[in-house]
C-alpha cells in the first residue's frame, strides 16, 4: 500500500481528470460506493473458486457478526448499486464510471500492489457488441491521450453459460491425464473451476495450457456471431487488435467478449496489463435483478501512471506569479495583493517568513513564476508595483491601478 505525494500527485490528477473527460464524453457518468460491501457479494460475483476470493480478500467481522469485505475490485459494488436503487426501470440504458481503492492481499511488487486504483466503467443493458467494442476504443483513445503509444488489444469470447459446459468437459478431458504434471492449485481447480487453469503462471502449467483445447473452438453459433460483431465494430473504430484464443480473466463473471489492453515498453513486466474488462450478461439476474446485458472494464492507475513517458514534475502547476515584499507595510499590502490576484484566477505564491529581497527572489526564481511583482516601502509611497518579467529579465514600474492589465498582457 502506497503513499501518493507530490509531484506523483499531479500526474494522478490529471490521468483521473482526462478519464474522467474521456469517459463522459462516450456518456458515461459518474458513481460512488463504498469500499466495503457484505462479504457474500463478491464470493457470488466474482466466484468462489477464484484466487481474488480464496486469497486474496481483506474479510472481517464487523460488531454485529455480519462479514465485510473491502471491495477487491468495483463491478460487484457497482451491480449491487444499481438494483438497490432501482435504476433500470427509470434507466434501461446505464453507463456508470467509477474511481477509486481496490485492496486485493497480492504478492506485491512493482505494479502490483494491495491497495491500488482503479477507474473502471459499466454499460448496462446494451446486449449488442458494437458497445463493447467502443469501450475498447475509449480507453485506447485514453490512453493515447495520456501519452502511451505502445499498446497491444488483446481479445477473446469466454462464451456464454450454454458454451461453458462442454468446454469445461474438453478442458477436463485434456487435463485429467497431465494430473501429476500440475501445481496443486490447478489440481484443485480441475474439479473446481478448470477454466482457472488457463491463467496459471506456474511454468509446468503453462506448457500444458498451451496445448489445451481452445474456447472458440466449443462456442455456440450465437456466441461466436457476438464475437465477430465485437471485432468488426472495433474494425470499424480503427482499433488494431490480436485474437488469443488462451485469454481468460482472474474473475468468473464474464460470458462473452473479453479484452486486455497491454502496454509493450515499460519497466512493467508480468504487471504490464493496463486495463481489461468484458461482457458479464448474467451477473445482474444472479445478484437477484432481472436479466440485463452488462459490459465493463477497469484499469490500474498505478500501472498507467507508471507506463506514461513524461515524469510527474511536466504535471506540476507552479505559481504564475510571485510576490516578494519587505517592511511591515508592504508585506501585508503583498497579502492582500496575492490574495486579490488568486480572486482573480491567477496561481499566486509568496513568502510568509520574509527575509531580505535577494533571498525571496531566489525562493521566486525557484518556483517557476513567470512574474515577479515587487513591493518595497517606495513603491507603496510612489503607489507603483515593481513588475519583473522573469523570461525577458525586464522590470519596470507600474501603476498599482494598471497592474491587472499587465499580468494579463504577461502571462495570458
Ligand atoms: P481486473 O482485471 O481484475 O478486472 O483489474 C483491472 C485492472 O486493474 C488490471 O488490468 C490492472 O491494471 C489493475 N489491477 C488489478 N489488480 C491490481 C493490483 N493488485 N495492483 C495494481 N493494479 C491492479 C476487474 O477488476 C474488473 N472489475 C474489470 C471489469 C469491470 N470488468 C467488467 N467491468
């Protein structure tokens, strides 16, 4: 778990500012729950033969004996939300965005963490894939607009819940003879949940993976229909993206279409995933509300802070202005002056502790303001403002009265 300080900050602030632009502009709007929910809605959401649930949960027994867990992702919260408001029957179209802590006890390291961020979106009761393909475009539109160009659209179908038991049969038919060549978790999960096995990192697994049967070879007319509507209409964004038949995601809900976008430079290693999400059609009719199409994604802000190029210092806003004052007087006319100028929608800093001119222009040079106004016991008498632009190194006196109109002509 991370603290966040300045310069990161600002570089956080304007990735979740430029998502949030992003995101409302495709008719999304915001949501907020909270970081706990009961335990059962995630064990019945996310599944119970996941590592998220097995592992990976901060679960405890609040003073009244119910268990809370603090939310290990923000789709369940988000369902929840829905049918406890009633929102369908006024809205039958929804598009949710969400932002903020997701705690998920994960071996950390870098790009991985136990407590992190996501910003995520869900559509609901869309069933037509072309919707699914145009959140693969808004969050690759984001992420280019935040700089990252080396990106991999990763896409698959997982199928739906009539494709699901032959597959899971196939997967079994494969695996049970290469029994003893899997880690324990996999054997456990051949009974379990033999999808899970296709995501198993452990290397002896993984060979055995790559010869495993592939899900689109076992979908159902419809579902492969949906999947190829879902690649056409990301054609049709200009989003070039690759078909692993191998991808399945750490989360039970999905039923059909899936995709991760990927970052291809970077320090991020195994962590290099920015964003994935998919269709979940039958999540709301499990959580008790009727049946609705869903389909969402989230990604990690650590990861894509950490993938974007430019350092967090190029997202600092410095002052714009300067004041620098000595003597009594002129130092309380600087208060108000700074204090005037922010009214008026400029960045303003000054030094509260004083000290000689030549040490409050350095601390001025220092903090990047275009302009420095100065006030001495002779510009008060004169009623003039000492106005240095700090690019040209030009300083000249100017009317108290006419200062706004030079700072506007200066730095606007
Ligand atoms: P997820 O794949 O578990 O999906 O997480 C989405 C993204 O969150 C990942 O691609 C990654 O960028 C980031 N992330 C996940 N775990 C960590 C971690 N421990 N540390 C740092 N970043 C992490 C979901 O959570 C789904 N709720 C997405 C979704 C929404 N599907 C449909 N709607």
């Amino acid at each position: 778990m991370n603290d966040l300080l300045p310069p990161d900050s600002a570089k956080w602030n304007h990735v979740e500012h430029v998502a949030r632009q992003v995101f409302e502009s495709f008719g999304y709007r915001e949501i907020r729950t909270p970081i706990v929910e009961y335990t059962p809605l995630f064990v019945r959401s996310i599944g119970e033969a996941t590592d998220v649930v097995e592992k990976e949960m901060y679960t405890f027994t609040d003073r009244d004996e119910s268990s809370i867990t603090m939310r290990p992702e923000g789709t369940a919260g988000a369902v929840r939300a829905l049918l406890e408001h009633g929102v369908l029957q006024k809205q039958p179209v929804t598009r949710w965005y969400y932002s903020g802590p997701m705690f998920r006890r994960e071996r950390a390291q870098k790009g991985r963490y136990r407590q992190f961020y996501q910003m995520g979106v869900e559509a609901y009761g869309v069933a037509e894939p072309t919707i699914d393909a145009e959140q693969v475009a808004m969050l690759h539109a984001l992420y280019l607009r935040l700089g990252i160009t080396g990106l991999d659209v990763i896409v698959n179908s997982v199928g739906g819940p009539d494709d699901r038991p032959a597959y899971r049969e196939a997967l079994v038919a494969y695996f049970t003879p290469h029994r003893a060549e899997l880690c324990p978790d996999c054997q456990r999960r051949l009974e379990r949940n033999p999808l899970r096995i296709l995501d198993c990192k452990v290397a002896g697994c993984r060979a055995l993976v790559a010869g495993a049967p592939s899900i689109l070879d076992h979908l159902s007319p419809a579902s492969l229909a949906q999947f190829a509507g879902f690649r056409a209409a990301l054609e049709a964004l200009g989003v070039p993206h690759q078909v692993d038949a191998r991808l399945v995601r750490g989360l039970d809900y999905y039923t059909g279409p899936i995709f991760e976008l990927k970052a291809t430079g970077g320090d991020l290693g195994a962590q290099n995933t920015l964003g994935a999400g998919g269709r979940y059609d039958r999540l709301v009719e499990e959580l008790g509300g009727p049946p609705t199409p869903a389909v969402g994604f989230a990604f990690g802000v650590e990861r894509v802070v950490l993938t974007m190029p430019q350092p967090a210092e190029a997202y600092e806003q410095g002052a714009e202005i300067f004041v620098v004052a000595q003597g009594d007087a002129p130092r309380l006319y600087a208060l108000r002056l700074g204090h005037q100028l922010r009214g008026d929608g400029y960045r303003v800093d000054l030094d509260h502790r004083g000290g000689t001119f030549k040490s409050q222009f350095k601390r001025a040079d220092k903090s990047g303001a275009k302009v420095v106004l100065v006030i001495g016991d002779a510009e008060l008498t004169s009623g003039q403002i000492m106005v240095k632009d700090m690019a040209t190194g030009e300083q000249r006196p100017v009317p108290a009265a006419e200062a706004t109109a030079t700072l506007v002509k200066l730095l606007r």
